[in-house]
C-alpha cells in the first residue's frame, strides 16, 4: 500500500491567521460541497410559515435538491414543482407556464392555503420573465391566497442579496398592516431563542408580547407578528429583513448581532434595555457563564479545538472568547471573515497569529486528510467533518442561544461532547438539523 511522505499540500485551502490579508482569503473558483447539511436551506426556511405551500419554478436538473429536502422532511403535502422545459423558452410562454401552472397545482390541492411561496430560479432573470405581472393575475384568480415572490437563484449568491438573506427577507413580506400593541419580533432564526438567555428574560420583564415565527402554529398566529413594534434581529443574514420589515409596517428595528464576547453582550443588553425603557443587570448571567467555561476548561484540558462558521455567524468571536479562558483553539473553518467579526479577527491576528484558518469549500478540502494528530473537539458539523473526530459539538446558526446564558450552554455541550463519542456520518447527513426527517 502506498503511503505519502511528504506533507500534505494545503496552499490555498489552509492560511495562517496571522498571514490573512483580506477578507476573503481564499481565491474563489470551482467549490467543493462537504456533506455536512445541518444548515437548513430556502425550502426549509419557507417551512417556517405555518400551513403556506411552497411552489419552484425552475429546470429539472434544478429541482433536484429541493424535491429531495421537502421528501426527507416529510413535507411533501406543502410543496410542489413546475418544470421549465425547453420549448418553454423557445416559445417565450415562461409567464403563460408560471401562471398556468400554480393555477393547476392550487385547483387539484385538497384545500386552498393560506399563502403559498412561489420560487422562480436564473431562467426568469436571463428570459427578462414578467413576474409582477404572472403575480398580479395569480392574486386576482385566488383572492384569498397571499402570495409572495421568493428566489432560487444561485448567480445572486456573491451580489446584492444572497438567496439566504432573501428568503429571510421574504419570510416576513406575507404581514399585512394592523392595530400595533408594542409587542417585540425576533426575527430571521431557524430555532427559538433560549427562555433563559438574557435577551428573551429582558423583553419577558417589560410584559411586552414576544413574537418568533419559530413558535408559530397557525398562520393567524403568524400574522399577529405585525402587531409589534419592535423587530430584533441577531443573525446576519436576517438584518436585511428585519430593517424592510420595519420599513414597511413601521416600528423600531435593533439589530443586536450574535457575539461571545462579553464587551459586545453587554452593548447589546443595554442598547435593547433603552430601546424597551427598562433595566437589566447581567452580572449574575455573566458569573455563571464565567464558571461552566472555567468548569469546562478543567474537563477538556489541552484538548484542542476546531470551530467552523456553520455553528455560529460570529467564528473569531467563539474563538477568542475560548483562547481567553484558556481553551486551545488550533482550527477555524471559515471560507471568509465577515463585517461583524473583524474585530475580534484582529485580535486573534495579535493574539493567536498560529491558527490555521482552513476554506471550507476549497477543492483541496476533498482530499485533505480527514483526521487530526491529537484530541480535538469540533464545534459544528463541519468542523466534525473535516477534523474526522467523533466528538463534536452540534449546532447550527447558534443553536438558540444568545449572550452569556449562550456562553453557559455551549460550555455544558462542549463537556457532554467531550464525554460522548459519536459518528459524525450518523448525525451531519440529515438536512436541516432540528427538522422532520425520514432517515
């Protein structure tokens, strides 16, 4: 059996943190996709509306994925496809087929929805397709179905919005304008914040209504989000939506960004305490995160640690708040770092200029060895993946958790990670962690 002797070539899929220059340190070109799927993708963000039917307009090979998600998520009754064929576009009948199509589709559904989430795809975009047209005759066939337009369009993904951020935005365009009640809106999450994380515990105190669409079971109880006047958004990408929607139905948007830093939780806590007129002291949140890192410490030792940006939008933020309770952080999976991370990049540049900063899409990451020399705890299943280690912690997007009661819990799942071993193959291959699935 052959073996390699020489070490193994990562230029341009591996940089030392300390040598990153931009941004986006890796040259963008042909992408490698690890199979890690926990992130939930458009069709299971669209889920999120309660009883909407999902419709995609788009070219066979195209739907693939997303038929493939709404199977495995058992979802198959909410959703359904229109298939651009060829003729389709020699004929110029692209309008003629939406309409037509969604028309079939909602005559041969038991019942009408409540809203139904149409996704057209590039070929609309390049064919110069009428869509506000195909949408105004849609509504003027099924007056009681809201519609709104939303996008499978992957030549967005590096300008302007990418289809993330639009779907996030889009989740919200179904509200309609009503009576407000000073009632506050997270938005843009895939799962509910933490009761106990200091951001539900402030608005909880005011007495204000608190609206997530997470928790949301009827589509009445969905429309009741636009009730609120304050809109909080904490994930990145649904900044976007959270500042339309505020735009649009009026109110206060706070955008409160996701940190494990105690400097920018605390901003954050006061900057929500003002906006809401009330007052909150965190020290006692902050004490208790302060041990279970401590505690967590003694357990993992010199275990080393590989983080990637699917657990959390904030990566060099989770990194150096572990490097300062001593934590040995050795590995972040990032394929950029983004705007609201760049100041804790500089200082992990200062202070730990050795981490290796690995791409996650990078051809190489193919073929790169899937194992480590040494104990290592990954946080998020890429991280689990390339790292090949079986113990893992496994989240997405934060996983609920936001300030130092967020620093308390992922401390307690990094020891229970620690303690368990657990195949990576048998957890990171099922879409949309947190969802329905079949497998």
């Amino acid at each position: 059996m052959l073996k390699r002797v020489t070490p193994d070539d990562t230029s341009g899929a591996m940089v030392r943190l300390g040598d990153v220059k931009t941004a986006a340190p890796f040259v963008s070109g042909l992408e490698y996709g690890a199979p890690a799927r926990g992130v939930w993708n458009i069709v299971h963000i669209g889920m999120l509306i309660p009883g909407a039917h999902q419709i995609y307009v788009c070219a066979g090979n195209c739907l693939r994925g997303v038929v493939l998600t709404a199977a495995e998520m058992n979802a198959q009754s909410r959703f359904s496809t229109i298939t651009i064929k060829e003729n389709n576009v020699l004929n110029g009948d692209m309008e003629t087929l939406l309409i037509e199509g969604v028309t079939d589709i909602l005559h041969r559904l038991p019942s009408l929805p409540p809203a139904v989430l149409v996704f057209t795809s590039c070929i609309h975009h390049f064919m110069g397709c009428d869509l506000a047209l195909c949408y105004r005759e849609l509504r003027k066939r099924f007056p009681g179905v809201d519609f709104t337009d939303c996008y499978m369009n992957p030549i967005m993904r590096k300008s302007g919005l990418t289809p993330d951020q639009l779907m996030r935005r889009q989740l919200y365009s179904l509200l309609k304008p009503r009576a407000q009640d000073d009632g506050v809106n997270i938005l843009g999450n895939c799962f509910p914040t933490d009761e106990t994380s200091e951001l539900v515990k402030i608005i909880r105190q005011t007495g204000r209504p608190l609206r997530d669409i997470t928790v949301c079971k009827t589509y009445d109880a969905y429309q009741e989000m636009a009730a609120s006047t304050f809109h909080i958004a904490y994930n990145p990408p649904a900044r976007a939506g959270g500042e339309a929607l505020s735009n649009r139905l009026g109110g206060t948007f706070l955008y409160l960004p996701l940190s494990h830093t105690a400097k920018t939780i605390r901003r954050n806590l006061q900057t929500l305490c003002e906006a809401l007129g009330t007052s909150y002291d965190p020290s006692e949140d902050e004490a208790r995160a302060e041990a279970a890192l401590l505690h967590a410490k003694k357990l993992l030792g010199e275990t080393e640690i590989a983080i990637d940006y699917t657990a959390t939008p904030a990566p060099m933020s989770l990194a150096r708040c572990l490097l300062e309770h001593g934590f040995r952080v050795t590995r972040i999976y990032a394929d950029s770092i983004t705007a609201g991370d760049q100041e804790d990049f500089r200082w992990l540049q200062e202070h730990a200029p050795d981490i290796a900063l690995y791409a996650t899409v990078q051809v190489k990451l193919r073929v790169l060895p899937r194992e480590t020399q040494t104990p290592t705890l990954a946080i998020g299943q890429k991280a689990a993946y390339f790292t090949g280690t079986r113990h893992f912690v496994n989240i997405v997007e934060g996983g609920g958790m936001y300030g130092f009661d967020g620093l308390r819990r992922l401390a307690e799942l990094m020891e229970e990670a620690h303690r368990t071993e657990r195949d990576a193959r048998d957890f990171i291959q099922q879409k949309g962690l947190g969802c329905d699935s079949c497998l």
